[in-house]
C-alpha cells in the first residue's frame, strides 16, 4: 500500500524533529548521519528537522565498505547516526565502539533494542512549549553561507571526501533547476536514487518546491512495477538505468519473427535516425507515428503512460540511447554536474537542447575551459571546501574562485556544454598516445550485445577492454539460430562462436573510432559488475582500480595475445 504524507504533516514533523533534536542537546553546528537502504519519507522529515534546528546532515550510502563507514564518522564526528532498518545496522555496527564522539543510534523501522526515530518526534511534542522559541532564533540565525551539508564523495580512487555544501549552495541550484524542469503543482515524481546522492536529494527538492508530488519505490527492483502503479509524469534517472530500459527493449525483439520482426527493425533503425539537434522533417514525424502506434506506444505504458520529464545525470549517457528515448515519445533532459557544485551546472531543457550535450548553463553559473580542456566552473552552487581538508580545497578551488572539476570538455555551438571523460582517468599508451576511456565506453554501451565494458592500456601498445556481455541476449541467439541450450555464463563466453559475435561487433564499433581509440584486443567476463560487488562506486562509476585487480588474469591475457 502506498502511504501518503501531507505538506502539513511534512511542516509540522519536521518543527518536531527540529525540537527533538535540541532537546537531545545538539547545537547549531553538530552533525547527525543518517544510512539508509531505500528512499522513505522519514529521511526528508529528519533532513529538514536538522536543517531548522541549524545541525548538519550527513547522509551515507549503506553499501560501502566498513572502513569508510568509519572513517566519515569518525572525521566529521557525529553525534547521533540514524539508519532505516536491520540490514544496515548490522553493516554499521561494527564500527560504532570506535567513534568517541557518537551519543546514540536511532532507527527508523523497528529493531530490537534500539530506539526508533519516533522517539525524536515524541522529543519534540513533549518540550515543544520549552523550546519552540529556540528553534525558532535558530531558524532566524541561520546564514546562507552556513553548512547545511556534510556529502562525502564516494572515494572511487582514494580516502572519501567531505564535501560542504551551504544553504545558499542548495537553494540557488534547486530554485534555478525548478524553472528548469517542467513538472509543475499536482504532477507526480518516482523517485528511487539514493537520497545521499546530491543529485537526487537536489531533485526531491526542486520537485517540492515545484509543488509535485514525490512517491518513492519500495527498491531498486521494483521500478517498472511502481510506475506501471503511479504513472508519474517524471522521474531523474542514471545512465545504467535507461540503458537496462533499452535492453530490454531490444531483448524482446530479439526472438520476434515475420513482419513483427520488420516492424521491430524498422522501429529500431529510426531510433538511430533522430536528429541530434531535435529538428525533424515531414517524412520522420510520419514514421514516427506510425510506429509510434506499433511500438513505442508500449514502452510509453511501460514507463507508466505519462511520461514528459526524465532527467539524466551522474555520468556520460550515450547519444544513441538518448536518440531512442526521444524517439520513442520519452523526453529526457541530461545534465552535468558534480557533488561539490551542488550539484548541477548545465542541463538541456526543452526551448534548447542537442543530442550528446549536457545543455547550456544554468543561471547563474560561469564556466571556463583551461588550456589542457578542464572544465571549471565559478558561481554560487560552489562548494564552501573540504571538511577539514584545507590543501585539498585550495588544490581545486583557485585564488579567483574557479572549482577544478576534473573534467574534460568544451563549449560548443550555441552554449552547449560537451563532455569528455576525467582528466584523472586518461591514460597513455606506449607509443605516448592519450586516450580518454568514458568516451570510448559510452559508445561501445550502445551495443545491444554489451552491457558493460572497460577500456585499458595504459603503458601498453594499445586499447584493451573488458566487456561483460548481454548474456540474456546471447541466451536466446544461441537458443533460436544455433539450437543451443545454454544457462551458464562460463560456458558462454568460452563458446568460439560467441567470441566471434562479439568480436565482429567491437570491430564494426571501432570504424567510427580513431585509429589509437580502437579496441584491438578483449576478454570476456562472465559476473555482472555491481555496487556490493565493488566495481561500481555508490554513485554507479566504474572503479576501475578495483576491476583492473579483480581481472588480472584477464588482462594480461590481453597483452600477451
């Protein structure tokens, strides 16, 4: 059952929770964590409770590992950590002896000796009389430039970072991204990335401040169905996961036959066909409707039926697949930016969008390329620095206020902001050539053979990748064109004839690649690349330190080759 919070209710716990938490003794400036598995309304009345009584919100991921767990809690010492249930409790719990600083746990479902978060609401109705007047000199106190936030980076590459974000820094970017977007009062929002994610904490605001309202799925797995039981107008999404809707897509068709299956293909060619600058001609429209009658109708009402905004952001989505969305009736808006921008600096929208940008920029921000192609960015969605971390601050932050992003990119025609992979993540092969790999990777995704791949090479004589393969495809080819029954993996990816599949498919790729881009040489891999399996970082980045050890063996297969 979908249980339903009102505004009202919203207002009023969260001016409870603000009184709770000073009843608890917290002072402006104290930090709380909070670890939760799934997206709850809860978290939003504990996360404004703190902002009003003016302590700082530390939201962690609960899929990473113990030693950070400690080491966030530990550097930004926090009073009091809040998780959602037993299953994260149980990740946390051996870390929570060391940390001298921690006054209490609370939960917010039921666990067995430990208070829930009811409590804190119990709290703040038993001293509202005492202490409503205090929260409400804290609320006037407080400055725009005072941390709101304490967002740890996810540390693909090292020790995480504590990010510090303001209220000034939160506010300016959801009020200019909220006349952005166009969902508006009464419009409906599924929500299902972490809410320790910037991005998607950012967009649940924006969305309130829109007046929409935001229902939350149970988890990770059960998106198709809530919005198949909501039909939302809108939800924000990675690139992982309108890559897994056009897999399936194109695993459906894969066993069609007959003029279902020439209706298939042709739906399938004029994806690719969609302009990258929007502008359709007379023939292309009437292709579009037709098929759109055919085909894309179906996954319009797969998506719920009501579908006008998808925003996109956390990594490079592939033109190809952006081109399917649009085509298929399924806006989608994709934007750039970074944790300790607020996270958004440019985002397309729907008067100026381009296929493969990440739009222009939004009010309010500035943005220079620097010789070497890094783009930085000054204005007021800015981090105030790292926690603790003044070095490091002053390493990205520039005496004239420009952030370092880390990026690469330039401005194209008409503003449009363009991406091309980290700064930290090229490398250089033998012969002294550079390659940036994302870029490389978001095209070889637009296959429908490969779900996953890694380029490599530094130091060698040439790009290598590791390609994970859509095995339910390959299940089904094998099945119905070579009479082979196979379920195994492992078995899969030794089978000649299925390497070859591959292979020919890498090749066909690498003819719209530069001749140092191409991959000349790959392995097959046969486990699926997840969080808790550790080759995606919390925000769903390739660690790719971590996958380069993991797969040795491969690798130097490769290169031996």
């Amino acid at each position: 059952m979908w249980k339903k919070v009102s505004t009202l209710q919203y207002l009023d716990l969260s001016r409870l929770a603000g009184i709770g938490f000073l009843s608890m003794g917290l002072q402006k400036g104290d930090m709380v964590a909070t670890v939760c598995s799934t997206n709850i309304p809860e978290w939003n009345i504990i996360d404004m409770g703190l902002a009003r009584a003016g302590v700082i919100h530390v939201p962690v991921y609960p899929t990473i590992s113990e030693e950070s767990f400690k080491y966030i809690f530990r550097q930004s010492g926090v009073k009091y950590i809040i998780v959602s249930d037993q299953k994260v409790y149980t990740r946390i719990k051996p870390v929570l002896d060391h940390l001298p600083d921690l006054q209490g746990v609370f939960s917010i479902g039921k666990i067995k000796r430990l208070p829930t978060w009811a409590r804190i609401i119990q709290l703040g109705r038993k001293h509202r009389i005492k202490l409503e007047k205090k929260l409400t000199c804290l609320e006037q106190s407080i400055q725009e430039k005072d941390t709101a936030t304490l967002i740890y980076t996810s540390g693909t590459t090292g020790t995480p970072k504590g990010v510090m974000l303001s209220h000034k820094n939160l506010v300016s970017n959801l009020t200019t991204a909220s006349r952005i977007q166009p969902l508006k009062y009464k419009d409906k929002v599924l929500s299902f990335l972490p809410l320790s994610h910037v991005y998607e904490r950012t967009s649940n605001y924006q969305f309130q401040f829109s007046g929409a309202s935001l229902y939350y799925a149970e988890d990770i797995t059960s998106i198709m169905k809530n919005l198949m039981e909501i039909k939302p107008h809108g939800f924000t999404a990675v690139p992982r996961v309108l890559e897994k809707i056009r897999s399936y897509y194109l695993n459906q068709g894969a066993h069609l036959k007959g003029i279902q299956r020439n209706i298939f293909e042709a739906s399938k060619k004029l994806t690719n066909q969609y302009p990258s600058d929007h502008k359709q001609d007379l023939l292309f429209l009437l292709r579009k409707a037709i098929l759109n009658v055919l085909v894309f109708k179906k996954i319009q009402m797969a998506l719920g039926g009501k579908i006008k905004f998808i925003g996109c952001g956390g990594a490079s989505l592939s033109p190809k697949i952006e081109k399917f969305f649009w085509t298929a009736g399924l806006p989608v808006y994709q934007g750039y930016g970074l944790t300790e921008t607020s996270p958004l600096i440019s985002l397309n929208k729907k008067e100026s969008r381009h296929i493969g940008s990440v739009g222009p920029l939004i009010q309010g921000v500035d943005v220079k390329i620097s010789d070497e192609g890094e783009i930085m960015v000054k204005g007021p969605n800015v981090m105030l620095g790292y926690y603790q971390e003044e070095e490091l601050t002053r390493e990205v932050i520039d005496k004239q206020g420009w952030f370092h992003t880390g990026d690469l990119g330039n401005m194209g025609k008409n503003n449009f902001l363009f991406i091309h992979g980290r700064k930290k993540d090229l490398f250089k092969t033998s012969y002294g050539k550079y390659i940036a790999p994302q870029v490389i990777e978001s095209r070889f995704r637009e296959s429908e053979l490969i779900s996953q791949l890694m380029v490599i090479g530094e130091g060698e004589r040439f790009a290598g990748a590791l390609v994970l393969p859509n095995f339910e495809l390959l299940f089904k080819w094998l099945k119905s064109i070579h009479r082979i029954h196979l379920k195994d993996r492992h078995k899969l990816i030794q089978l000649p004839l299925v390497r070859t599949l591959v292979e020919n498919e890498i090749n066909e790729i690498n003819e719209s690649l530069g001749a140092e881009e191409q991959i000349k040489n790959f392995e097959l891999v046969n486990k699926e690349w997840t969080v808790l399996g550790g080759e995606f970082s919390p925000s769903l980045k390739l660690r790719r330190k971590f996958i380069l050890k993991k797969y040795e063996s491969q690798v130097k297969a490769i290169y031996q080759a």
